[in-house]
C-alpha cells in the first residue's frame, strides 16, 4: 500500500483551491462591473458626439412614460446667465410619479465640447465623479440609486468658469427593480446653455433694490442697510468691472431688518465695482465706486 506524500498532498491541495480561487475573482469581475462599465464605454448625456441611454435602456421611446429630469441651481441662473468664478449647487431632480429607483449622468461642456468649470462631489454616497475612456471627458455619475418615492435629487457642487458659453448635459434613468435593462424610462429633455453676466448684466440683475450702500463713493468700507423678510444668513460678493470676483463673504443668520459694515479688500485699487447680496436665492447687486 501507498501512502501519499506531502509533495501530493501539496498538489491536490492546489487543485482544489483553483476552482474557489476563479469563483473569487468572477465575484469581483461582476460586482465591479457596474462600477466599471461606464468609465470603459463612454457618456450617454446626448451631448455633441454622444447617444443617450435610450440606446440600451430601450424598451420605452426617449422622454415617453410622464416623467422628466430638470436642472435647477443655487444661486439660480439669471436668464440663463452665470457669474464668472461662482460655485452653484447643481440639483438634477429625476421624476417619474410611482417610481421609487433614480439614477443620472450629467456632462458639463463649453462651445468646443470640452470640459469646462469644476465640478466638486458633496454626496459620495449617491455621486462621483468619473472620466469615460472613449472622448476624455468628465462627468457627474450617480454612485447609487437614489430611492424615494415620484423623484429624486442629485445634488453636487459646479464653480464656474471665467468666461464663456456653457452648456449642461443630463440624461435621467428611472429603472425597474431587477437589475436589467428592459423596462427602464430614460428622461433626456435636460438641456442648459448658458453664458456669463458682463459687469453691465451683473448690474442689471435687479431693479427693486432692497438695500442701501453708503458711502458710495467710498474711500474703501461701506455700510450695507438690508431688509428681507425672514432671517437668513446671506453672502456678499465683490466684483470689479470685468465681472471677476474679488472677495466672497458669508455672514450668519441676520434679522429681517440689518445694518452691516463691509471691509473692503486693503489692495483695493480705485475704480467701479459690483457689490452682490444673496439671501435665500434672492441676488440683489449694488454698483459701488472706490475713490481713495
């Protein structure tokens, strides 16, 4: 009788292991694969170069089912207009009524259909950022479904650019629940452009002013006298006469009737500039003239 020696023991361990080793690795070839794919494909916002997910995800036509996706922002987009070097929270609302499951792809570019601004990730949990391999360009992608009931909203933050036109790109995906294609809504009606405020825009942006900025001209501090009708913290903005922002200024929760004193930078050279108050979305932007 023979007896197995160590060297076959060796090898028949080895044997076995094989097999649980390659089931190892098809587990994570295929809880990756959600993760990867999108970045070894390409964007499907139906930007200039792109489809929209309709191509796989097409059970239903484009835009059909009565849902939607909107882009809405904070602080909003005046006639489609922006302010050079601002930091806007992008919302991405995704809506289809009894639906529970939502996800997005979102693709910010400039008239060249190349990146443009910065997009920043404040919810890890429902989106990332991702680089698709087939054009370079970056986009906003969800990192989980968003699950509520009728809607959901995708939340991120965009700083824009210095100058230029700028066009937002979004594509919604309301899913069924088994993990498969067939059966989703695609929502690609999500379409922004928008273009900067000049230094003239910037100072149109509200007529009904609710403050008063003195003295103007100034020999470099002002004094703000705001009313609102609620108490809310509130932002101050400084730009000079190109529309590019100086300083930015956050101030707590005020009263609805306030009296603030605004330091203006020291290196302050004379000239025009443009002070901007934002209190709960509503901007309100004062021409102001340093004279030292």
């Amino acid at each position: 009788m023979q007896f197995p020696t160590e060297k076959n023991k060796r090898n028949k361990l080895g044997i076995i292991k094989i097999p649980f080793i390659l089931l190892g690795l098809l587990i994570i070839l295929l809880s990756s694969y959600t993760y990867l794919l999108p970045v070894i494909m390409w964007g499907r916002t139906g930007s200039p170069g792109e489809s929209t997910c309709v191509s796989c995800h097409n059970s239903f036509p484009l835009n059909s089912g009565g849902g939607f996706i909107k882009i809405k922002t904070n602080p909003a987009l005046i006639n489609n207009k922006y302010v050079p070097s601002q930091t806007y929270t992008v919302n991405l609302v995704v809506f289809k009524s009894g639906n529970t499951n939502f996800t997005f792809d979102f693709e910010v570019l400039d008239s060249l259909s190349v990146n443009t601004g910065t997009s920043t990730i404040t919810d890890s949990i429902h989106t990332r950022l991702l680089t698709y391999a087939f054009n370079g360009r970056q986009n906003v992608f969800y990192n989980a479904e968003g699950i509520a009931l009728d809607s959901f909203v995708f939340a991120f933050n965009w700083k824009a650019p210095l100058n230029g036109e700028v066009n937002f790109y979004a594509v919604g995906n309301v899913p069924n629940i088994d993990g498969e294609t067939p059966g989703d809504y695609i929502y690609s009606d999500a379409i922004l452009k928008i273009k900067p405020f000049s230094a003239a825009g910037i100072f149109d942006l509200v007529e009904n002013k609710k403050n008063k900025i003195y003295p103007n001209p100034s020999l470099g501090n002002v004094i703000i006298d705001y009313k609102t009708k609620m108490n809310e913290p509130i932002s101050i903005q400084l730009f000079d006469n190109s529309g590019k922002e100086i300083s930015n200024e956050n101030k707590a929760k005020q009263i609805s009737s306030f009296s603030i004193q605004y330091y203006l930078p020291a290196e302050i050279a004379n000239g025009t500039y443009f002070l901007r108050i934002n209190c709960s979305g509503y901007l309100e932007t004062n021409k102001i003239i340093i004279e030292k």
